[in-house]
C-alpha cells in the first residue's frame, strides 16, 4: 500500500521565507508547482491490481473486530439494503483503494468519511443554524483529494440509488468538485481571521434553492429540528418509573447494559464522567455541573457504527430540564494505516481535535474519555441533538441532488482551509475544468467498484460467511 508523504512537498526556498515575507502569490505559486507531482489529469486515474487488493470482505470482517458481537449483524443487514448503504459503511475499503491513488502528498486534517449523509445543519453555541460537516469518527490528517473523491463517489453512486440518469449523477459530483473550488478560491483572498470565522448560514443557503419546493421542504425540516427539543426527545425514548427518570428499552436498538445495575459498573460511570469532565474547557465544566447523572443505555446508531459500544446519557437539571449525551466509542480511523502521521494518545482525543479544528463551531459538550469497560475502550461525547438536521438524500430529485452537491462542496472547502493553506490548494485545482472533470471520472469508476464490492458482500452472506439481520 502506498503510504502519502506525512508533510506538504514544499519548496525549500519557500521554507526558508519567515511567514510574514510568504505572500498569496508565493502560495498559490506553490500550488502550481505541485501539479509536477500529480497531474491535475492524474486525480481521475483509478486502476487496481487485483492481485493485491485486498479481499473487501475480509476487510470488513477485520473493521468489525472488537465490536458488540451480536450487534455486528445489523451492522451488515443495514449495509445491505444498497450500494449506497454499502457504500456508507465501507469507509475502510475507499481508504485502502485511494492510498494507491495518484496524490499530490498535502495533507489537511480529512474527515475521512466525508459522504453525502455525513454532511447536515446543527445549531452553534450562539445559536446560528450552519451547514457542516457533522460526522468525525475518522477524521486523521490525509492528503485532501481523498475527501473530495469519496464524497464525489458518494454522489454518483447515491444518485444511482434515486434512480437517476448516470449523467445526472456525474453532473452532480462536478458541481460538487465545481464549488469545491470556487469556495476555496474565494477562501484564498480572505484575511486570516476572516476565513477562519467564515461558516455556511443554511437558513440563507435555503434561500438560494432553487426552486420555491426545495426551499419550503428545507424550511420544514428546520423548524421540525428547532422544535425537537431536550424535553420532546425525552418524551420520545424516555420515561418515569416509580417517579424517576429512565432510558426507555426498545431492543435490540436501545438497551440497558446486562452489567448497568451492579456496583462495579455504577462505579465505572462515576469514574468515566470524572474523566470526561476533566476533557472540557473550565467554563464548560461549570455547565456541566449544573446537571446531574439519571441513566445510560447503548443505543445502535447510523450504518458504520453499528456494532461499536455507543451509549446515550441522560442528565437532569433543576426544574425537570433534561440534557441527553450521546457517548460513542472511537476506534483507529481507516485512514492511520494509510499515512505515517503519528496518533493521537486516545482515539477519543482525536475525534474531538479533528471536529473542533474542521467545524466552523463545534459543540459544547464535546469531549472525551477512556474508559467504563474493562477493556478500557476510547469514547468521545456530544449532545445527542442540538437542532440537528439531517437530509434526506435518498428522496432527492436530480435537481436537489445537484443543489445539495453544491453545498457540500463548498463546505469541505471551508473544512480544508482550517489545516490546509486555501491559495496552495486553489493554486493547484486552478480555474479550469481539469479537477472537477478529473474527480468526477474517479467518481464514475469508484460507483462501478462499490457495485461490485457490494455483490461480492451479498454472496458473502447469501453463502453464510457473514450473518446480517434486516429489518432493523
């Protein structure tokens, strides 16, 4: 497997300038030359030596090692409805294919799962509604083409899935690469600061849409998102018993662990809230405080995480004011094999870094622990749902897939700039249609290789290799 350059290839002279000499143009100059590298025309190249490429379901077998044992088959059940939700929990596949793509070797903090449905709207601590990246489990430093290849594959092969033409499809993924770069060149002419504090306003972002349909459908699922709040999602999966506050069971999707009533595993809770706490600014501590612990229950989340020890939390302020806290396990990101950045000293720790340094807000519970199980896995911390909006990208038409497309692309950039240097990177992708032509290329090929993946899984299961549950 070939392993990116762990530094951006730059110039030596260019190194050698004290950062205040190093101008716009210097840099956009730098980005130019790395098309000596990697071609522009090279990004779109995707060709495998089957030979070597691994088997993707042993692959998958292995991403699965560690997880709750009876919690894996839902995983692939769930993997298994689609390409497309193949696809979403595959991430381990598309990093191992891309390390043997060509790259340019600068690398950026990656979300390294950046797909369509790991894009949506969430409120910031001063309460704007933005448009973000919100799914951070593997994020780990990586060359930036990998996160523009996997969510312009995302789009091909999700466009497929709603039954549109190939072009439409295609279209979609170079708009996607198309705003990517207009973002970022329009990032490279900021001030410093004034880039930094640049977000994406979905409440203006749905006044762009283009028709007065897609806007209306946008607006309901806000409003549905500013509505459903701590006290209506406690209505939802909580309840009293005897007059205390308790995590409702729906198993096999929400559950109350076999050890939660032992005094072993209340201690193991007391210790991991010390130590989450501890993960939090001061200020945050202070909030934190102001609730106190009422119950926790494993609750089965999304289609890659099915399977690894997730948990929501449930606290009380004064007054009946409920907070929930969703608790996730993080393992090694799929990309660490890839690349020789070193790690984090907790896989916890790198979640929370990478989603502070790419969000243009980021939550303010968020926070990280070792711990609860003897086994001492790694967890991060979140509120379950802050205003949270997530798009149904499987009813798109192709005209809100390619509306949609534009979004995401101009957020990744926004993403990218906050580790990466935006004039190197706009230097490189230029103003012409070579990137986006390019990518969308690697995209059309990367949707026919998940097609045949994701058979290849089917037999797997159909001949009993596997075992998935559907349904669920």
């Amino acid at each position: 497997m070939k392993a990116s350059t762990t530094r951006s290839p730059l110039h030596a002279d260019y190194l050698e300038k004290p950062a205040h000499t190093r101008t716009r143009e210097d840099r956009f100059a730098l980005g130019v030359a790395m098309r000596e590298i990697c071609s522009r025309e090279a990004q779109g190249e995707y060709t495998i030596d089957w030979q070597k490429r691994p088997d993707p379901v042993e692959l998958l077998v292995k991403s699965s090692q560690g997880r709750i044992e009876n919690l894996v088959p839902i995983r692939y059940g769930r993997m298994a409805t689609s390409p497309f939700a193949f696809f979403r929990g595959a991430a381990i596949l598309m990093a191992s294919d891309l390390a043997e793509t060509p790259d340019t070797g600068y690398a950026v903090q990656s979300c390294g799962d950046s797909h369509l449905c790991n894009f949506g709207a969430f409120a910031t601590p001063e309460r704007n509604i933005v448009f973000d990246i919100n799914d951070f489990d593997e994020t780990f430093p990586a060359p930036w083409e990998w996160d523009l290849k996997r969510l312009a594959a995302s789009i091909v092969i999700a466009s497929k899935h709603n039954g549109h033409k190939a072009a439409e499809g295609a279209a979609a993924a170079s708009k996607m690469v198309e705003s990517y770069r207009a973002k970022m060149a329009e990032l490279a002419q900021m001030k410093t600061l004034a880039a930094w504090y640049d977000f994406l306003c979905f409440e203006e972002l749905i006044e762009q849409g283009y028709n007065k349909k897609y806007s209306k459908d946008r607006k309901k699922e806000l409003k549905k998102a500013v509505a459903r709040d701590s006290i209506a999602e406690f209505l939802k999966i909580g309840h009293l018993v005897d007059g205390t506050p308790t995590i409702k069971d729906k198993p096999p999707l929400i559950f109350h662990d076999e050890k939660y009533g032992s005094p072993e595993f209340q201690a193991a809770i007391k210790d991991a809230l010390e130590k989450y706490r501890d993960s939090l600014p001061a200020e945050r501590r202070v909030l934190l405080d102001r609730y106190h612990f009422v119950d926790t229950a494993v609750k089965v989340v999304g289609v890659g995480s099915v399977g690894t020890y997730c948990m929501i939390a449930l606290f009380f302020a004064e007054d009946g004011d409920p907070l929930f806290l969703q608790v996730k396990q993080a393992s090694h990101s799929v990309l660490e094999s890839c690349n020789k950045f070193p790690a984090f000293q907790t896989h916890g720790e790198r979640v929370v870094f990478g989603q502070r340094l790419m969000q243009a807000a980021s939550d303010i519970f968020l926070g990280h622990f070792v711990g609860i199980l003897e086994d001492k896995r790694h967890f991060y911390v979140r509120q379950l749902r802050d205003v949270k909006v997530k798009i149904a990208v499987e009813a798109f038409s192709p005209r809100e897939m390619l509306a949609y497309a534009q979004k995401c692309g101009w957020a990744l950039a926004r993403a990218h700039s906050r580790s990466g240097d935006a004039a190197v990177l706009a230097g490189y992708i230029g103003k012409n249609s070579a990137v986006p032509d390019a990518v969308t290329e690697f995209a059309r090929n990367y949707a026919e290789q998940n097609e045949r993946d994701y058979k290849r899984f089917l037999d797997a299961i159909d001949s009993g290799r596997i075992e998935a549950k559907s349904g669920l």
